[in-house]
C-alpha cells in the first residue's frame, strides 16, 4: 500500500518552495460568509470559481476584509474565474458587474470559409452586452454598442494605423468620431453607400458615437 | 503565378499571364512589377489622385466605363484576393459589390465564392455540385430582412425575418442542384468551393 501525504499549506501565508506534494489548488467560493482567510485561499488558487451566491460573497465581503482600501479595486483583484450554477441566487447588479470585467478574445474566427465568418460576426453582435474580440493576423475586430459613447485608447505600438468603422446588419444615420483621418459628423453610413474603410488613425484616442451598433476594425502591425 | 507551375521557367509564366490592365492608387505595387508588365504592354491607369475610392472600386468602374473590346451585355466580373488580409479592406470589397448591385461581381478566395442577390429580382441558382457546396449562406449584410423565402436548402427560409443580431443563414446546406431566393433587401449569397 502506498503513502498518502497531508499537509494544510493552504493557510500558510506562502507555501514552501519544495514541499511536496505539489499540489494544484482550485477554491470553490459557496453561498455563506466568506471565513476570515478568504483572501489567503484565493492567493494559493490558480482558478477561483464561484458557485452561483458564493460570487454575491465575494462581491459584498471581500472589500470588508480590506477596509482601508477602495471596495472596487478589492473586487478587481478578487475577480473569479468563473461563476457556475443555475444563476438563481446572484444578484443582477453582480453579475452584470462581473460581465463588465470580461473580455473574450477569439482567435480562428476570419478568413475560412465565408459563411463561417458571417456567424463569428453575427456573434457578435446577438452578445451586444459581452466584449468579445475577434483576432486574426492582421485585424482586430469589436463591436461598439449604440448604447454606449466610446473611446478607444489606441496601442500604437501594436495596431493601427488602418481601421474601419463597419455599419453591418443596419444603416446608420448618424455616427460621429474623433481622432481619425477622415472623421465622422453626423455622417450616414450604410452597405451600398459610404462606409469607413480604410481609414487612419491620427493619435492615441478615437471617440466614436453612433445611433447604431458598430462594428471597429484595426489593422495589428506586423512584429 | 509561376509557383502554380513550378516545372516551367518563371519568366515564360509571367509572360503567359500578363494583365490586361494594372489600375489602382499605385502604393502597393513593387516598382520592379510594374516596370516588368509596363515593358510587356500592360495598361498602367494610376490613380493615386483618387483616394474616395477603393482598388476595387476603381477596376470595377474601369471594366464598367472604359474597357474596349469587351463584351459588357453579358458580363460577370470575378474577383481573386478580396477576402482574408485586413478586415476593413474585406468589407470594403464586400460594399463595391452591394454598390454595383446592378453588376454581377463575384468575390472568390480558396474556401468560398460570395455574390450579391439584388432585391429586385428572383433568384435561380443553379449549382455546379462538382465544383461547390454544400456549405451556403445567405447574408443580410446592410440591411434587416423582413422577408426571404428559399428553396432547395437544408434549413429553407420561408417568409423568414433576418438581421444581424438575430437570425443569419449560416452553416447552411445545399440539398437540390437549383436553389432559389427571393428577398426584401439584398442578400450575399455564399457558397464553399470544393478542394479538389
């Protein structure tokens, strides 16, 4: 019969480099107050999962056990991984905060078969509320929300300057920009007539506003 | 051209496929290229003054306006290399097709053909089963439709809502060898091309 080794590392404010066994530790967070070493647990955890009310806990507590510090730079850091379950016991405003923090980056999506790439596209924009970013190797492409004004610090080491402003699915009446080369003013757009291809990014910040959701595309530079 | 026939001598290659004409706003062509197909009689038309419109754009009002010795009552423009590389550059060829709706222009890449199915019109689509499909799609790329109806498909529309956002023919399948589409509003149609 072999040995089994045990050892309560977990609550140790670091872990020795060569204990063994080396153990992988996942923290599952359940709907009841979080125990005072929270913060511990989740320091150890390479994945920090929620079980649908344990996010609500983590959400309301975890600034309590920080109280000097601003709650939202608490729940930052404290971000789960994933929140599991049925989705009955957390609360909107948590979820909805924890979405905000989201950002799903999707490599494969253009180029292949074009049928393909239209369903990655419409994607898109059936999660309006989701920031979801295609990648290929030479493009980037998001979607801007009509709901929302927008401003998009350009990484200039890594894209531009080639962009685009895409009205895909519906004309747009009205779209305004700044920080282009051929800005937008209350400019219509649609398929068939003017759309924004090809254009130039002048700056570190564009601003677009528009009555439809559009899609922004930049060209990422060649390393 | 000449890594499709490696065994023949590159320069008999060129030689053999020299374009007609070379049209453009010039900043991406190699001065070597150009010079090689200006020396073999090639039509150079720069148009590095015009920058409202796209290459595309500016080749398809070439064919469309200057272009003699072509017969244009009849004519189907095909298109290599619109699709893939920059995503603005890719809808900006998708938008030369849904501006010149009245003209028939086909976008082709390794993987797929796409061309427009004006509104104006009912749609016979005869397809070359031996060549293409059965992957399609049916695409409301500038506008919601509020009514297409199809046949010869897998999943048919019948008086079916489309738009972005909501339901978009997609992953579809061709079933019959004819296909026909009526709209509201112009859809692409896009179609797999067999790899042989």
């Amino acid at each position: 019969m072999d040995l089994m080794h045990h050892s309560s590392t977990f609550l140790l404010p670091t872990i020795p480099l060569h204990h063994r066994p080396s153990l992988t530790y996942a923290l599952v967070v359940l709907n009841q107050t979080l125990p005072r070493f929270a913060p511990l647990l989740w320091k150890h955890a390479q994945l920090r999962l929620c079980a649908d009310g344990g996010a609500n806990r983590v959400f309301d507590e975890m600034p309590l056990l920080f109280p000097e510090e601003d709650a939202s730079d608490v729940r930052r850091r404290y971000k789960p991984d994933v929140i599991n379950g049925d989705m009955d016991s957390i609360r909107k405003e948590v979820l909805d905060f924890y979405r905000s923090l989201l950002c799903i980056l999707v490599a494969g999506a253009l180029g292949g078969r074009y049928d393909h790439e239209m369903g990655n596209l419409n994607v898109l924009y059936c999660f309006s509320s989701l920031r979801i970013v295609l990648l290929s190797d030479d493009s980037l492409i998001y979607l801007l929300p009509r709901t929302h004004h927008h401003e998009i610090h350009i990484q200039t080491s890594v894209e531009g300057p080639h962009c685009g402003l895409i009205p895909i699915g519906v004309p747009s009446r009205s779209s305004t920009t700044t920080g282009l080369q051929w800005n937008l003013n209350n400019t219509e757009m649609r398929f068939g007539g003017l759309i924004s291809s090809s254009n130039i990014v002048v700056g570190e910040k564009v601003t677009v506003q528009s009555d439809t959701d559009l899609l922004w595309t930049i060209s990422i530079k060649k390393l | 051209m000449p890594l499709f026939f490696p065994q023949e001598d590159a320069s008999d290659v060129r030689r053999r496929y020299k374009p007609d004409v070379i049209k453009g706003d010039m900043d991406s062509i190699r001065r070597e290229v150009l010079e090689f197909y200006a020396s073999l009689g090639t039509e150079i038309v720069d148009k590095s003054h015009d920058q409202d419109t796209t290459d595309l754009h500016k080749c398809v009002t070439y064919i469309r306006d200057s272009a003699s010795g072509l017969d244009k009552s009849n004519l189907c423009i095909l298109v290599v290399g619109a699709l893939g590389g920059r995503f603005d550059h890719e809808m900006g060829n998708l938008n030369v097709i849904c501006r010149f709706s009245y003209m028939r222009i086909v976008l082709l890449s390794n993987d797929s053909l796409i061309h427009l199915l004006p509104r104006t019109y009912c749609h016979e689509i005869h397809i070359q089963t031996s060549v293409e499909g059965p992957h399609c799609g049916l695409i409301p790329i500038g506008t919601p439709s509020k009514s297409s109806t199809t046949t010869g498909l897998q999943w048919d529309l019948n008086n079916t809502a489309m738009e972005f956002g909501g339901l978009v023919s997609t992953s579809n399948i061709v079933k019959e060898e004819k296909v026909t589409v009526q709209s509201d509003c112009d859809l692409l149609w896009t179609i797999s091309i067999k790899k042989l």
